[in-house]
C-alpha cells in the first residue's frame, strides 16, 4: 500500500466517525428536546388544573374545588406546597384523617416543614383536638417564619383551647402585627379569648370589628350576641341564646350559607389596632361560653370541634 493510499483510508475512516458521531449526538439532542416537550406538556396541564382550582374557589364550590386539587395532588405527590393546598381543601370538607395523612409527611420531614406546611399541619391537629400537637406544630412554623400571621393565629388556637388564655391573646395579638387579608377569624377568636378571660367590652369591641369585615359570617354574629348578653346580663347566658345555641347545632348548613361564607372570606381589609391600655381587672366568674372558634380557611365553623370554655368572668357593662 502506497503512503497516499493509506492517507486516504485514513482519512475516510475519520470521515465515517464523525458522521457516526453527528449522527449519535443529533439523537440525543432530539431525545431531550421530546423530554423537555413533555415537561413542558405536563406544567401546562398542571397550570389548567390549578386555574381551574382557582376558579371554584372563587365561586365558593369548595367540592369541585377538591376534586382538582385532588387530581393535582395524585399527578405531584412529592410537591409539599402541592400537598399542603390538597390537605386545606380535605379540611375544609371536614376529611381530617385523610388530611393528616397527606400533609404528615411533609411535616415531620426537615427539608419539607416550611412554615407554610406546619401551618396546615397545625390547623388539622387542632381540628382534630390535638390541641397539645398543634401547638408544636405551630411553633415550628413561628420558628420558620416570625412574621407569618397564620402561625401565630394557630398558635393561639391551641393554646385558648387548652386553657392558656393569656399566652394565646399575646400569640392573636402578634398574628395581627403581621395578618394579610381578612382579619375576621383572628378578630373573631381574639374576641372569645378576651371574653374567655371576663374582659367583655374589649371583647365585644374586637367581635363587632370581626362581624364588620365579615357580615355574613352568622357565627361572628352569634358569638356577639353572646357576648352582648353577657355583658347585660351580668355574666349569665339568658335561656333564649341557650335554647338558640341548640337549635342552630341540629340545623343544616345550606349550601349558598357556605359560598357567601367562603366569599366573605376573601377580600376584606379593615385594619384592626389592638387596644393599648392595659385590661381592666375582671370581677367574679359566674358564666360559661360555648364557643365557636374560626380557623383560617376554613369557609365554615363545622370543621373544628366546638370546645366549651371554663368559667368566663363578668365584667361591668360600664367600665
């Protein structure tokens, strides 16, 4: 074989490689774009099914609603913000163990339990009257985020319903330095913690501000009027609001209560400045308060269990 020859075998033999080469590599850039395509496919579909979440939520059709989100969950398990809006949404239809099954996880997980998710994770214990875990679910979440209103809103709801009165008024309290949106459940929950506690003019002064920015949440009204009674009254709950109290538990909530409950919710903004004198002392305890607290969220009261107070003090209609 002359020297020229074997140039040109040589030459020929690169030739082919980098055809084959060429060939391989436009392969693997087709096969990543039909990937990246696909993902692509899968974000807009997961976009659909969120916009159209939204737009039951808006419309107060809180099954369709979960049926979504359920339909989103299943196609992201592994997404804990995904999990966190699927676990509200079984809450809210009162589905607490299957709730607590989907947001757990995420919640005992470090790389997971945002504030966002211990948030969630919080309001289903204390929905389910684990009112000691919610408490350190929510801490953990006020740990997370010192600014996150909704933690310190939780937080207070666990503590009032064991019991710990005055540290739940200091966690509403700081939940209302940092609160986004309509203030009426943490207004409304401050409310019955001051009553609680037998300071009932400031507390029926928060629950009127709480039925402002709600007005069609019968429950604040209710709880009002309690309050109101109370106040007249001398801290004894009149026959009638007793006999009312029963007969609103056995009644039904129809469904267009709950679309104007769950549109109540949405954008009300009056500010709420808490009170800067201290309380006035509290006089004798003679009455107890079945109350009605409101988690965030939750379009209805039915969700939480409904814990009776201890004793609520009297306070002097005129201090």
């Amino acid at each position: 074989m002359t020297k020229t020859s074997h140039s040109i075998r040589t030459l020929s033999l690169m030739m082919t490689s980098v055809v084959a080469l060429t060939a391989l590599a436009a392969c693997q850039t087709t096969g990543s774009s039909a990937q990246g395509g696909e993902v692509g496919r899968q974000a807009k579909i997961d976009q659909a099914i969120e916009r159209a979440a939204n737009d039951a939520d808006a419309a107060g059709s809180a099954q369709d609603s979960l049926a979504l989100v359920e339909k989103l969950y299943k196609r992201n398990p592994k997404d804990a913000s995904v999990a966190t809006r699927y676990a509200r949404a079984l809450r809210n239809e009162n589905r607490l163990t299957r709730a607590n099954l989907v947001i757990e996880p995420f919640a005992q997980d470090s790389k997971t339990a945002t504030a966002d998710v211990l948030v969630e994770y919080a309001s289903i214990q204390t929905s389910m009257g684990n009112h000691a875990g919610a408490e350190a679910a929510a801490r953990r979440a006020v740990d997370k985020n010192p600014e996150s209103g909704k933690a310190y809103h939780v937080l207070g709801v666990a503590l009032d319903a064991q019991g710990k009165h005055k540290p739940a008024e200091e966690a509403f309290r700081s939940g209302l330095e940092y609160w986004q949106g309509n203030p009426s459940p943490l207004l409304n929950n401050l409310g019955l913690n001051l009553a609680a506690q037998g300071f009932l003019d400031e507390a029926a002064e928060t629950l009127r501000k709480a039925a402002a920015t709600a007005p069609n949440r019968a429950e604040i009204e209710r709880n009002l009027r309690i309050v109101n009674a109370l106040q007249v009254s001398g801290g004894q709950v009149p026959s009638y609001l007793k006999q009312e109290e029963k007969d609103e538990e056995k009644k039904p909530k129809k469904d267009d209560e709950k679309k104007n409950d769950k549109k109540a919710a949405i954008d009300h903004d009056a500010p709420y400045v808490p009170p800067s004198k201290p309380h006035p002392a509290p006089a004798v305890q003679k009455a107890s308060l079945s109350v009605k607290p409101i988690m965030e969220n939750d379009p209805a009261v039915k969700q939480a269990p409904v814990p009776t107070q201890k004793p609520v003090s009297t306070a002097a209609v005129n201090q």
